[in-house]
C-alpha cells in the first residue's frame, strides 16, 4: 500500500526493539518478569515496601542500557525521521535511550527514562546518569528524595495528549516489538484506525492483534530497516 508522502507517521516501540542490542524484554522466555515480580519492582506500592530492592532494579538496567548500542532498526528509524516529507513522530515504552543515540530526535518516552530521576519530594526532573539510592540528593531541593524516572504500574503515562493528538493526525501507524498487553499503548493502535491511519506490525511473532492491516514477522533489525526501504523508496514512485 503506498502512503502518501504527506501522511504524518506515529511510530509505537517496545521492548523488541532493544533485543537485539542485548537488553531483554519483559514477557519472552528468560525476560524481566520471569526473574523480577512486577509487583516488587515496577509498582508505588513496591517502591514503598522496597525501595532499595526498586533502585537496585533500575541500577542494573541503567548500567546494561549504557553498555547496549543501537541497533540497525534504531538507525532505520531516524532515517525515516530525516527523509520522511512529513512529520514522524516515535512513542517508545522502552526507557533505554538507544533512539536517541541512534540519531532520532521527535521521542516521546511515555514509560520514562532510565537516564532521569524524578524528585517526589519536590517533582523536579534531572537527567542521572549513575546509579540512585535512597539517600541520593535532589540538585533542585537538596532533600534525598529522587526516584527512578519510570512509570509504573498503576500510574499515569507521559504526554498521553501530544501522543492522542499524534494518533488523531497521522496517516500511518507503526508498532514494533511489542507485545501489546499494556494499556494505553496496546490501544494505539484501534486510535490510529479510527481516523483512518494505515496500521502496520513489525515483531518477532504476529501477536495477532486484527486491527493492524499488515504484520511483518522478523527480527526488528532486518525488517524494520527493510520496511523504511520499501517506504522512501515509494516516495520516488
Ligand atoms: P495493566 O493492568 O494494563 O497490566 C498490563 C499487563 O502487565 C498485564 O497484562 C500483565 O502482563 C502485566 N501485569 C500488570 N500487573 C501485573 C502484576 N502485578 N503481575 C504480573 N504481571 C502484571 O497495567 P496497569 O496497572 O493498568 O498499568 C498501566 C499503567 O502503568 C499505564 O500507565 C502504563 O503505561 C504504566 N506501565 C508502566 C510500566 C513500566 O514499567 N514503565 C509497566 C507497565 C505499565
Ligand atoms: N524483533 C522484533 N520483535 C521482538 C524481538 C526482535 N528481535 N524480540 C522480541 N520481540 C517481540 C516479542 O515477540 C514481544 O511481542 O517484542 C515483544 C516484547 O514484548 P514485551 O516483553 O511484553 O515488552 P513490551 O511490549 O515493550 O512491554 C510493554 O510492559 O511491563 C511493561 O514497562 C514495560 O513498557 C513495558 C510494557
């Protein structure tokens, strides 16, 4: 199907982006959720019980999300944010900066960021490069209060309003490697058919989901580079 090289792209990353940069995802075998209760590590109730337990879970994928590089679909990404006519906007749950380093520029993090930390005490954001504990001080209030900056189950992910107008606008919608279990972002995809938007699936295995009109089924970093291919070469059509 060509699209229209007006057509503004809204593109929805996982975990499966970041697998083949050695960083593991959450529901394959061997991934975050088998060694790690979501409970423990990925909820304010948890973090209230643990923190510690919490700060050594995003301590350690902090250190191996430094140590990862993007990878060929990373890169396949910003080029299609660089030589798109339209406005390309990426959406990650993926809290590595790999898209960043690979050169992309328009992110949305709507789970956050491994690299910042969040004050509850006085809600300030600073960008953190090394690891976090409870007594780490907030550059902005001096009190030990930062968190990681991450979104966790049961709260409020970021810019859900730039991300719906996005939906509402865009003329294709690409979802790689994600499972789709997780709400809001498993809903993007019905919010982009709703106003007619071409629906795309990129993942290792079709999750089957119908609302998207075509699945590819690979590795990201063969197929999505392929598929930014067979889109700008289209624009030459
Ligand atoms: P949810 O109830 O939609 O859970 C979706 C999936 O997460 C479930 O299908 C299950 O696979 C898994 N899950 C959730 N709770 C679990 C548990 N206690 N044990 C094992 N698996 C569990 O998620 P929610 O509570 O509605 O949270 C949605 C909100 O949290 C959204 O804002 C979402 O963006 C955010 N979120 C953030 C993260 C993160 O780690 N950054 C993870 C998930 C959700
Ligand atoms: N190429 C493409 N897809 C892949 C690859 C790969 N190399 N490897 C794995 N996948 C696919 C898997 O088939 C799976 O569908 O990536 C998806 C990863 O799914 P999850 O592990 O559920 O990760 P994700 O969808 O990002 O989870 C969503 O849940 O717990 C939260 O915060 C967490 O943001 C995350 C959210």
């Amino acid at each position: 199907m060509s699209i229209s090289p007006k057509a503004s792209i809204v593109i929805l990353t996982g975990a499966g982006i970041s697998a083949e940069s050695g960083l593991a995802t959450f529901r394959d075998q061997g991934g975050l959720w088998a060694d790690h209760d979501i409970r423990d590590v990925a909820t304010p109730e948890g973090f209230a019980r643990n923190p510690d337990l919490v700060f050594d879970f995003y301590n350690m994928r902090r250190r191996e999300a430094r140590k990862a590089q993007p990878n060929a679909a990373h890169y396949a990404l910003a080029r299609l944010e660089n030589d798109w006519p339209g406005n390309v906007l990426l959406v990650t749950q993926n809290v590595d900066d790999l898209h960043e380093r690979a050169g992309s520029k328009n992110i949305i993090h709507m789970h956050g960021a491994l690299n910042s930390a969040l004050c509850f005490e006085c809600g300030s954001r600073q960008s953190w490069s090394g690891d976090l504990d409870q007594g780490t001080i907030c550059s902005n209030c001096s009190r030990p209060g930062l968190r990681p900056d991450i979104v966790w189950f049961g709260e409020i992910p970021y810019h859900m309003e730039d991300i719906g107008e996005a939906l509402a606008q865009s003329g294709l919608f690409i979802s790689i490697g994600t499972s789709g279990t997780v709400y809001p972002a498993a809903g993007f995809v019905m919010e982009a058919g709703m106003h007619e938007a071409h629906t795309i699936e990129i993942n290792l295995e079709a999750t089957g989901n119908t609302l998207f009109q075509e699945c590819y089924e690979g590795k990201a970093a063969t197929a999505v580079p392929e598929y930014v291919e067979s889109l700008l070469t289209g624009l030459n059509r």
